[in-house]
C-alpha cells in the first residue's frame, strides 16, 4: 500500500511538471508565432491587403495560433503520457507471456493504419474549416466596419445571404471533420476489444497457458 501511495504521488507530482512545462513552452511558442505574423504583416505589399479580407488576416492570428496552441498543450502531452504508457505495458506483458505479448501487438499496426486513414480524409476537412472560419470573420469584420455604408446602399439582405452561405460551409467542413475525427477512438478501441477477446482465447490454449505458467 505505501508503494502505491508512493507511485500515485509520483504520477501526480510528474503530472503537475508536465502540466507546468508545457503550459510554458505552449506559451513561448504561441507568442513567437503572433510576433512572426505581427512582423510579416508589416513587410507585406499593399497588394496582398487589397486581395484577402481583414477578418481573415485576424484570424490567421488568433484562431489559427489558438488551434496550435491547444494542439501543443493537450495533444502533445497526451502523446508523451501515451507513449510512456505502452513502453510500460509492453514491459510487463514481456515478463508475463511473450507469446500473448506478440498476439496483442499485432493490432497496433492495424489501429495505426486505420487511425492514419481517418486522419488522411479528415485533414482536408479541417484546412476548410480553418478556411471557411476566415471568411465568415472576415465577411463580419466588414459588415460591421462598414455598417453605415451597408445600411445606406440597402445592402443588409446580401450581407446577409453572405454570411449565411459562408456559415452553411462552415457548418459542413466542421461537421465533417470532427465527425471523422470522433471515430477514432471508437474503431481503435473495437480494435483493441478484438485483441483482448483473442489474448484470452489463446490464453486457454495449453501451450500459452503453460508458457505463462
């Protein structure tokens, strides 16, 4: 029991370290990134401001930055807390059975190719969303920037079917992508369901029950 309490302590204090690091370095990234944009945008052509929308530039800086910034501060974390997990995992199941060791690895390349095609027809439906996010910032900026030349020509219908088409794409490309993205972890755990269903099948086989004795 004071083992355990020891190792839970452990885990929490390497938690809080992680935590504490990566919200650092998340930071520091994030605001080398706004600095680069900030600067780039000053060496510009007047050109390039005449051809894309100033909500669209906004959201280069901050919507673009946020999504790598939360990308850094959960998703890499949770790669090296993963990573670290099945190193551990691979150990222990070696000191138990090699043979059921190998039955179990051999789903990771087929969970590694099925999340890769996932990630492979998802991935264009997030750079829409990034895109069609732009536009619908952009197609708000400007409105209401230019709210009183809007209302002066009688142009709010337009604006409006405007921002609707925009919305509706929006709407599509997310929803693709986050539907695709969501069925990762249901497949890899069916994956991984499959694999325990055939470790214990092949556990009742003598030769593995021998060798595991």
């Amino acid at each position: 029991m004071l083992w355990l309490i020891g190792l839970y302590a452990v885990s929490a204090l390497f938690s809080y370290l992680q935590g504490y690091v990566m919200s650092d370095v998340t930071a520091k990234i994030t605001f080398k990134l706004r600095a680069d944009i900030s600067e780039k945008m000053h060496r510009l052509p007047l050109e390039y401001y005449d051809k894309v929308t100033h909500g669209e530039i906004l959201s280069r800086i901050t919507n673009d930055v946020d999504t790598i910034n939360q990308s850094l501060n959960q998703s890499l974390t949770q790669i090296i807390a993963s990573v670290t997990a099945v190193i551990g995992i691979i150990v222990m199941m070696l000191t138990i059975s090699w043979q059921l060791t190998l039955v179990a690895l051999i789903v990771l390349p087929v969970s590694a190719g099925t999340v890769m095609m996932i990630v492979k027809k998802s991935q264009k439906h997030f750079k829409n969303q990034q895109k069609f996010l732009g536009d619908v910032n952009g197609h708000v900026e400007e409105m209401f920037g230019s709210h009183v030349i809007v209302k002066s020509f009688c142009r709010e219908a337009d604006s409006l079917n405007t921002f609707q088409e925009y919305n509706e794409a929006l709407y599509k490309s997310a929803w693709k992508a986050n539907f695709l993205s969501g069925l990762i972890m249901p497949i890899t755990m069916f994956i991984g369901n499959l694999a325990y269903v055939a470790v214990c099948i092949l556990a009742d086989i003598t030769p593995f029950r021998a060798a595991s004795r």
